[in-house]
C-alpha cells in the first residue's frame, strides 16, 4: 500500500533522505517498481520507500497537468493529482482575475495549490483554506518548493467560517466528488453551491469552478459563466461575478486553450436545418455546453444537419478555432455491410470513429468492420434530417 496520503509520509518526504529517494526515482519505469522497492529498502526504510515509490508515481502522472519541470518538484495526494485544475486553465484564470486589478484572492477549498501557484505568479497575493490537514500541508509544501511563500498562506480551517472581508476577489473550488463518484446536484457540492455564490457576491470579484454539465439555469442573472477546454478537452465551467457581469444580461462565453479564444453569446436563434454541404464542423465542446453552437454556425455561413445534432454543414471551407472542419465524400443510410464494404474497396486500415445521436459503440464497429490497408478515414454515425446516417470523409 503506498504510504502517500499522511502526514508522517509527507514529512519523510521534505527529509533530506527523502528528496533523494525522489531525485533517484524521477524517471523510474512502474513496471520495474518490485525490483527498485526490493533494492531501495536494504538502504531505506521501508515505510520512506513505499512514501517516495507512491510520490514519484504521483508525480508521472501529474506532468500532463503542471509540466515536467513543476511536477518534479511538487507533493501530491491521489486525490489532489485528480482534482487539481491544469495549469494552463490555472494560468488564463490568474490573467482573468488581475485583467480586473484583483490584487489579493481567498482561493477557498484550495486543495493542493494549483490555482494559488498560478495566482501568487501573476503577482496576486493569495489566501489558501482547505480543512483537510494533509491536503492543506501538501499545499503548503508546494508554496515553499516553488519558492512562493511570500505570497501564499495557507490555512487549514472551514472555508464557511473564513473571512475574506481582507481580499480583493474569492475563488471557490467546491468538491464535486464523494464516496460514489461525482456529484452531479450543485446543492450536493461541499461547500454548496448556493452557500458559494453568497460568498462570491460578498466580495468586488469572484469565479466559483463548477462541474461543466451544470444546467444553464442554475446561473445567476448577476454572473457570467464560461466554458473552458484546452486541446479539445472540456476542462469546467466558472461563474463570474462582478464588473462586468453584475446588473447585465447573463454573459455565456466558451473559451478554448491554448489561445485564448473566447466566443461570446449573441443570443441568437437556432440554426437552420439545410442539406449537407461539402463540408462538416464538429464544435468544440466549449462551445456546445455553452449553448452556441448558432453562433459558430454564423460564423461558418452554415446550418445544422439535423436539428437536434450539433454537427455544422457548409459549402464553403472557414478557418475558425472553435470547430474542426472535415472534407466529407460519401453520404450513406447507416448500413454496417455497406461501410464495410467500402473501407475495404478503398483500402482503410485506420479508422476514426465519431457519433453523435447514434446508439453504436465506436470500438464494436471497428471490431467488426475488419480494417485492413495503408489508408485512413473518418466516419461520423449521425442523423442528418432524422435519417441514421453514415458520413465518410477526412480532415479539411
């Protein structure tokens, strides 16, 4: 069992004997862990080699988030490699916050520090209050490795009994897991969502990080809320409070990383249904939680292909970072047999599966289809005007 989530571990780690397991275990390989645990434990203690084995796998695992260079010299909870934000998501929102001249956040149910780091570098001074003891130690341990202590204090206390009267903005990242998995009801949040949007609307600034599947009308007529992805990936929703979003109509905006690009709401009207054209965009998935879709759709000179499918057809090829575009060569009624037989008439070995309103599993179709040649291609399983639909084409 890995010796990771304690204090006692954590402490081992920070000893001069720990840092030098960790420096010697930086680019070891999981599978030889057996053989490394075996040799380190005839020099080591066997409790601070099972600590620093966890930690540096901990570690691996969080490069894709903060970087090689930060991972490497951060601690990390299993919980706190899963829930922490991505550094860049971090990055664009300190930029956010000191764009309105917010000097000082109270980053509540700060878990490890990873939006503290990325404030505290924007040159914000930053209140970090977590009640669990070791999840605010392991904040603490970061603040000091990346030499930011100067403007990061960490508390260990109740984020609902912290009094952020002192700051320019708050920060609340509410913890959207339990026992069972996530937690789709924001009231089921801890702290509450509700609770957090009082604490938002007692300060100048604020951004509270929810879950992006949040319903729309959960937003408050006096926040705005965005949609963040990076590479594609949808990352979370914030709702933003204060100038400029109080006493103005809902703001919705998606926001794709890297860039930034952010596409503002103009509250248009849905797209109009139209035959397809030579080419497909799928949006970004920013840009469908965020309900504006019509707006990339303008953008494109486009329509929907069906009305409830939020794939975008049209004749012309635009540039446009909110939607990948696809050259599309076949249009057929959804027929395994007639797919089959054309990947194979035209030589496709690889196969990109994507769907939207079709009940087909992507790897059950790659199974049976028998891919086999030089050539790739992408099938879109869809409906186009109600009608189950296969749509063959390749990147534009």
């Amino acid at each position: 069992m890995d010796r990771v989530n304690d204090l006692p571990s954590l402490s081992a780690l920070r000893t001069d004997e720990g840092q030098a397991l960790l420096a010697q275990l930086r680019d070891h390989s999981p599978a030889q862990e057996l053989a490394i645990a075996t040799r380190l434990r005839r020099e080591h203690p066997p409790e601070l080699v099972s600590a620093a084995l966890g930690q540096a796998r901990l570690r691996q695992r969080a490069v894709a988030k903060f970087g090689a260079e930060d991972a490497y010299r951060m601690y990390f909870t299993s919980n706190g490699v899963e829930q922490a934000t991505r550094r860049s998501v971090a990055e664009y929102r300190a930029a956010r916050f000191t764009a309105l001249g917010v000097g000082s956040v109270a980053d509540l149910c700060s878990g490890i520090g990873g939006d503290a780091i990325a404030l505290a570098r924007a040159g914000v001074r930053v209140l970090a209050v977590d009640r669990d003891p070791l999840t605010a130690a392991t904040a603490r341990a970061n603040a000091e490795a990346l030499g930011l202590t100067g403007l990061i204090e960490v508390r260990c206390a109740d984020v609902t009994e912290t009094d952020t009267s002192p700051y320019d903005a708050v920060f609340v990242d509410p913890a959207r897991r339990g026992g069972r998995g996530r937690i789709f009801d924001p009231e089921a949040y801890s702290p509450p969502l509700s609770w957090a949007i009082e604490a938002a609307r007692s300060r100048p600034h604020a951004a509270l990080k929810i879950a992006p599947g949040v319903p729309h009308e959960l937003v408050p007529d006096d926040f705005g809320a965005e949609w963040i992805s990076d590479g594609g990936d949808v990352k979370e929703a914030v709702l933003w409070y204060g100038s400029p979003w109080v006493d103005a109509t809902p703001s919705i905006t998606a926001t794709l990383l890297p860039g930034p690009h952010s596409l503002p709401s103009r509250a248009l009207p849905d797209p109009p249904v139209r035959p397809l054209g030579r080419y497909l965009y799928e949006p970004d998935g920013a840009v469908i939680r965020a309900h504006l879709v019509a707006e990339v759709a303008a953008e494109l000179n486009g329509g929907l292909i069906d009305a409830t499918i939020a794939y975008i057809t049209s004749d012309e090829l635009r540039p446009t970072p909110f939607a990948t575009a696809y050259e599309i060569s076949d249009e057929l009624p959804f027929s395994l047999k007639r797919l089959k037989a054309l990947l194979r008439t035209r030589e496709v070995g690889i196969l990109t599966v994507k769907k939207r309103g079709s009940a087909v599993e992507p790897e059950e179709l790659r199974r049976r289809v028998k891919l086999r040649g030089p050539n790739a291609a992408t099938v879109f399983l869809t409906r186009v005007a109600g009608a189950p639909t296969m749509l063959i084409g390749a990147p534009a």
